[in-house]
C-alpha cells in the first residue's frame, strides 16, 4: 500500500545494513541521528549515497539531530543558542541535500517547556523553522515538523498546525507513538493533509515507546483508514530499533524482515505477529 522504509535509528551506516534492506525489502532509509557527536562520527554522506546507490534502497529523508538541548534547540529563550541551532542544522541540511535527501525531519522543540514560556518559546521555533524552510526550499528540499510527547512544542494539532503556519513550504512528520493527550485518529484528520512523511511505532499511550505495531495498543485498522481519509502518499517508514529497548520483553532482536512482514500485515488486514510483551506498570516518565 505505502513504500516501506526503515530509520537508522541512530545506528552506525555500514554495507551490511544496506544489504540487509536490499535482501528484506525494504525500498527507503531515514537517516538518523540524535546528538551532534553522532552526527560527527558517523554522517559520511559520500558513503551514505555510494551505499544508497550500490544496494538500490533509497536515501528517503534526513533526521535533523537533537538532543543536549542546552544548546541545540531551534525554540531556545537564548538567541545565540537559538541562532547557533539554525547555522548548524542549516549547513546539515546543504551536506545532506548533496547526496539527493530532500525531506528533513525536524523536532520544533526540547523539553521541558513550562507553560509559562510556552508563548515564547512558540514565538521562536517559528521564527525558527520560517529561516529553516527558506534553507530547504533553496536546496530542493522540505522541512518535516514532528509531533513530539509530553510537554514539547508539537504535542497536538493545534500545536502542529500554529508551528506548520510559519511557513507555507512546512510540512509534517507523522509520529504514531507521540500523542499523549489527543486521539491519533483525530490528530491525522486535522494535520494530515500536511503529512509528508511518518515515523510508525506503537506505544500504551503512557509514554512514546517505540515498539512494533501489534506491541501496544494503537489500533491499526482506524489508523490506515484515517490515512485513507487524508490521502496520504507518502512512505512508511518505520522508527523502532533492531534491540535494547527496556520498556518489554523480546525473544530475540528484530530482524530486517519482521519489519516487511508487519507491514504486509499490517496493509492486508491481517493479526499481527507480535514478537514482544511489555513490562507491567511502567511509569510514564520512562
């Protein structure tokens, strides 16, 4: 139904990885790391897109990286810690759109915002993304604003869509384990005709968890049917790592094709195979 795809997941990019897309099926890659010392140490983008073309898995869309918030946050109080975060995810996305990525994944905020500043720090992540966009466009390419948990810029639509107003070019990033205080189906509804891209995980509704569908308690079925609704054209694009999550309980890691399989599952209408069992009473903050 959709294309599939896969994020990195803040893994290191090497050959086997690549193959291992080629060999299950799985046609794009997000690439994506959190903090800038990942960045640093592993976005090689000559290797990036020799491997891209080698294997024939497409280089799908870019994570713009966050984390360490003190000082890489587009939304920051602080102009300079502000202004330094626009020149660096600026010069990302040029390296990247190099290598032919044109979707860039971008968090509105850190966290935690009180509600107090919740106005400025609104104020300035559009201010924010406006310069961010104009980068983009000039590059070939879009920003994608994600819905993010918690007390984050972004964690409804009428968040998303005052963010997404900063600039007629934005567009969303879809993540299906973000929402904590809104129905999904409502939120795709709303936002859905800016959805340019997704990050598909399941959750308990609790906290983002970032387990395979059939893992948490998203139903699926009124999921796909809201995207229906939407027309929503884009990719799948999977973000659960391969293993080492603490939040449930797995036999064994992924492997490349258990995440095909969820998607054939998944599109047909099929019960899902569900490889893991959370852990009970997990606290919200986890």
């Amino acid at each position: 139904m959709y294309q599939l795809g896969l994020s990195s997941c803040g893994y290191p990019i090497t050959e086997e990885m690549f193959r291992a897309y080629q060999e299950s099926g799985i046609a794009n890659i997000e690439i994506s790391f959190g903090i800038k010392e990942e960045v640093t140490e592993n976005l090689d983008c000559a290797k990036i897109s020799a491997l891209s073309k080698q294997y024939g898995v497409n280089l799908w869309s870019y994570h713009l990286p966050f984390g360490h918030f003190n000082v890489l946050d587009i939304s920051s109080c602080n102009p300079e810690v502000q202004k330094d975060s626009i020149q660096y995810l600026s010069d990302l996305i040029k390296r990247v759109s190099d290598i032919g990525i044109d979707k860039y994944i971008i968090h509105p905020s850190g966290e935690p915002i009180e509600d107090a500043e919740r106005p400025e720090r609104m104020k300035r992540a559009k201010e924010s993304l406006a310069e961010l966009a104009k980068v983009a466009a000039a590059c070939g390419g879009t920003i994608a604003v994600e819905d993010l948990p918690r007390t984050c810029l972004g964690n409804c639509s009428d968040d998303m869509l005052d963010l997404l107003s900063a600039d007629e070019s934005l567009r969303a990033c879809f993540d299906t384990n973000h929402l904590l205080g809104e129905d999904i189906v409502e939120f795709i509804r709303k936002v859905g005709n800016k959805f340019i891209t997704t990050h598909i995980s399941d959750y308990d509704f609790k906290n983002e968890r970032h387990w395979l569908p059939g893992e948490g308690q998203i139903n699926w079925t009124s999921v796909l049917e809201a995207f229906k609704e939407v027309d929503y054209q884009g990719a799948w694009i999977y973000e659960v790592p391969m293993s080492g999550q603490d939040t449930i309980v797995r036999e064994r890691a992924f492997t490349h094709s258990d995440f095909v399989k969820n998607a054939n599952e998944l599109f047909a209408g099929k019960p899902l195979t569900v490889l893991g069992t959370p852990k009970p009473n997990l606290p919200s903050w986890k």
